[in-house]
C-alpha cells in the first residue's frame, strides 16, 4: 500500500517550486497534485493521456474543448486525450489532484 496525505504533498510541491507534483506512477496511472493560485494563468497543453481532475480546494472555471463550467471543492472533471483545456478565472487558490491514464509522459 501506498498513503499520502495531502497537506505532505502541498508542504513537498512548494519545497520544489513548481505548480505540479507528481507523487505516483505505476504502470498504467499517474497521479499529482497541481496548483494555481487565484488570478493565475493556466500554461497546461493538451496531453497524449486521459485525465481525472478532483478539485480539492478553491474556485475558478475549467474549459473543455468548447466546454465550461465552474469547478470548486469536490468537483471532478473528466479530460479525454488531446483535447485543449485549461483553469481560468480563478477566484480561490486551486488545488487538484491530477489522475493520468496511462501515466503521463
């Protein structure tokens, strides 16, 4: 088995100055934490992977494709290979866990 516990991960991905940590990768996934402070731009290009994303914190907006909506605490968005999105109008700090299928890279 393999725990995390998220305030670990937040403390390890600023320690490393980056907006995402990625803290599993196994075979067929991957899973980080991604982070966007509020009024950040979302730099994110499509990726060869599906993606989960589960909002762990803040608010702000997501597009897919030709596709928005809100996001905040709790919500899951589903991202299918290739297809442009991105965070905006961030209006809390947004924490997300990423899961990539098969891992990304």
């Amino acid at each position: 088995m393999k725990a995390f516990r998220l305030d670990e991960l937040e403390a390890e991905r600023v320690a490393n100055d980056g907006a995402y940590l990625q803290f599993l990768r196994e075979r067929n996934m991957s899973v980080g934490l991604y982070a966007l402070d509020a009024g950040q731009l979302d730099p994110q290009q499509p990726h060869k992977e599906d993606e989960v994303y589960f909002v762990v914190s803040g608010r702000g907006s997501i597009t897919v494709g030709a596709e928005t909506t809100r996001v905040g605490r709790g919500s899951v968005v589903y991202v299918p290979a290739g297809v442009p999105h991105r965070f905006h109008h961030i209006t809390e700090d947004l924490r997300v866990m990423v899961v990539f299928s098969p891992p990304e890279g």
